[in-house]
C-alpha cells in the first residue's frame, strides 16, 4: 500500500469520526425527541413486564428523531465503505489479489478489526430496516454511542507522527490513553446516568434492573473495550522503559 493512499484513509477516517461525533453530541444535547403514542404498551403490542423498569414513556428507549436516523443511515453507509476501503488496502498491499482473496486476507491480517466492521455493518443495516418500518428503539443511545468514535482522529494522529519522525510521541501516546479512556468507558457511563435519571435511580441500580441479554451485552462492550485500553497502556508503557 502506498504511503499516500495510506495518509488518505486514515485523514477519511479521522474526518468522519471528528464530524460523527461532533454530530451526534448536537443531537443528544440540542434536539427534541418524540415519543410515540401509545406510551402504555412496548412498540410489539405487548404489556410492560413487571419484573423491569418501566421504559414505556423513557426517551432513551423510545425517542424518535429524524436527524438521529439520518445520522445511522450515515454511519451505515460509511462503515461499508470503510470495510470496503480495508480489503482494497490488503488488495494493494498484497500486489493486486482478487478482491475475494484480499477479503480472505483481510480477515487474516485483522480478525478483530473486520469482524468489528462486518457485524456492526450487518448491525445497522438491521436498524435502517426498523427505521423503515418505524419500529426503531433506543435511538438516543444508538446516538450516543456514536461518540465512541472520538479518540479514533488522535489514533491516527500518532500514526501520522511515526510516519513523519520515525518514532511515537509521548504527548500522542498519553492523549490517545486518555481519550480512549473517556469516549470508550465515559460513554456507558454517561448512558446508564441519563437512562437511570427518568427512573429517579442511580446508575448502578439501572443497570442491575436491565434485561439480562442487555446487562450481558454493556458488559461485554465495556469489558472488550477495558481490554483493549489494557493492552494499549501496556504496550506503550513497555516502549517508554525500553527507551
């Protein structure tokens, strides 16, 4: 792959996550959401179960926006490009395979990264599906989750260094912590404390009030996510004491 090709994706990339960000935190803070009627009965026609909160009028569950729909149809719509954009970055750099074998190569070079890309893709491709048919739920933390895109410009930042000296910056690497820190473990946090506020609770109390599959599905996301801040410290600290 060429260093110019390379410097494009990345500077795409970081655009779009400066501009998804800056997006979608407008739309949480400043926009209206609906709620459609009944407010008695959950989206499918059923009652509300007794053995969780009551999420019937909550606007973290059922607040529409149009914006906020537009906004995913975006993010759809770029991560099939950026998935796309990875398998013709494995095409070059494997000098011009086929794009099934690049597909197959990229998978190898990147597990995680191409699953990331191919399920969250496929996700919200599901999504635009409800919007469609106006059965969306959970639109404002779809919404806000978006905002975990907003260390990805300063990831990039530090690549665009090494390229430029030949060597990380400790101002970049530290930043990048930090930031990855706050959009990926502040979010959640920050969501469970604006769900957790209409039931007048805290947000602990919230969470152990979830469903089940949704209780296992936040903890997955924060701890996949510790994970990877984890070996993201570690990885620098080890450069740093090596020097």
């Amino acid at each position: 792959m060429t260093p110019d090709a390379d410097l494009q994706d990345k500077a795409i990339s970081a655009a779009h996550a400066t501009a998804s960000s800056i997006a979608a935190l407008l739309l949480l803070r400043y926009s209206s959401w609906q709620i459609p009627q009944p407010l008695s009965f959950e989206s499918d026609g059923t009652k509300h179960d007794e053995r969780y909160l009551d999420d019937s009028g909550n606007p973290t569950i059922h607040g529409r926006n149009t914006w906020a729909n537009a906004l995913t149809a975006w993010e759809t719509a770029y991560l099939l490009y950026d998935t796309y954009a990875l398998v013709k970055a494995t095409q070059r750099k494997r000098n011009g395979r086929g794009t099934g074998a690049a597909f197959h190569q990229a998978i190898k070079d990147s597990p995680v990264g191409m699953a990331h890309h191919v399920l969250l893709s496929s996700a919200l491709l599901v999504l635009q599906s409800y919007i469609v048919n106006g059965k969306e739920k959970g639109m404002w933390i779809i919404t806000a989750f978006i905002l975990m895109n907003g260390s990805t410009p300063i990831m990039h930042a530090r690549w665009w260094r090494r390229q430029q000296t030949g060597k990380p910056s400790t101002v970049l690497d530290l930043a990048f912590v930090v930031s990855f820190a706050a959009a990926r473990f502040g979010v959640p946090v920050w969501i469970m404390r604006e769900y957790s506020q209409y039931h007048g609770i805290g947000a602990w109390q919230a969470y152990r009030s979830l469903r089940k599959t949704c209780q296992v599905g936040t903890g997955l996301l924060v701890g996949m996510n510790g994970l990877w801040w984890m070996v993201l410290t570690f990885n620098i600290l080890k450069r740093k004491l090596r020097r």
